[in-house]
C-alpha cells in the first residue's frame, strides 16, 4: 500500500466581485496583469488562456520546476490543477461561489510528498499554508479588478 504523506489546507476569501469578474483573472497568462514577478511557461492550450488539459511549467524558490495540468475548468465557478514536481504532487482548487453582491473564493491544496525530499518538505508547510500566499493575493487580485493596476509587493 503507498503512503505518501499528505497534508491538506484550506482558505476562503470575499470579494467584492462578481465571479464572472474574477475567473477570467485565475489563468497562467492573466496572472501577469496583477501579480508580480508571476512567472510561467505555457505548454499546452488551445485558446491560449486556461481552459480543460491547459499544461504550464512554474519554478518557485524551493520548490524547482513544477508541471501544472488543469484538469478542471468550470467558467465561473472552479478551476483546478494537479501539480508535479520532483519531489511532491499537489491538487489545486479554486472555488468560487456568490455571496451577497460578490463573491466567496475557497482555495484548496492537497499535499503529497513523492519520496523523501517530499516527506521534509510537506512536513514543513505552516498550518496557514493556504493564507500565506492567498491573503496577498486576494488582495492583489480585488486590487486589480478595483483600479485595473497591478499590486505591489511589500
């Protein structure tokens, strides 16, 4: 039976947005409009943008070159990526769902470690591992769809 370690972790957000507003910004290439210093490499994608099988590479501090392949597109309600580096795998979820006049974003990351680099690595995410990226970027992103200008970074 396989065991690789496993952690899960969770964040929701309200903006003040429609979700037909924010989805369309949850895409490899629209992050370049409001976050900075994003970084990707397009693989695979037929309409140039996010969609079902769209396949992109990321290198983050840490973590080296991981293979991003959205496995679930649902325009205005989800999209999902299952992401594959050398040492850990991770599912990715972005849900959006109305709340009030905007809209309540939960983001969702499941942890695998792949060998035992993965098992220190998944080992060492904080409990908070969602918020310590996602408060800034629900910032950035609410930010961005305010004033159409990108947020800088502290």
């Amino acid at each position: 039976m396989a065991t690789g370690l496993r952690r899960a972790f969770e964040a929701e957000y309200d903006l003040a947005f429609a979700a037909e507003q924010v989805f369309p910004l949850l895409c490899p290439v629209r992050e370049y409009d409001w976050i900075e210093g994003w970084q990707c490499e397009l693989v695979q994608s037929v309409s140039g943008l996010v969609e079902r099988d769209c396949v992109f590479v990321t290198a983050f501090p840490g973590l080296g070159r991981e293979v991003w392949h959205t496995t679930r597109h649902e325009p205005s309600r989800l999209v999902e990526f299952v992401r594959v580096g050398a040492h850990c795998s991770l599912r990715y979820s972005i849900e959006l769902r109305p709340a009030g006049a905007g809209t309540r974003m939960t983001v969702r990351q499941a942890w695998v470690a792949l060998d035992s680099e993965g098992e220190k690595l998944v080992r060492a995410l904080p409990p908070n591992q969602v918020q310590l990226h996602w408060d800034f970027l629900s910032r950035a992103l609410a930010h961005y769809l305010a004033t159409g200008n990108m947020l800088a970074l502290a």
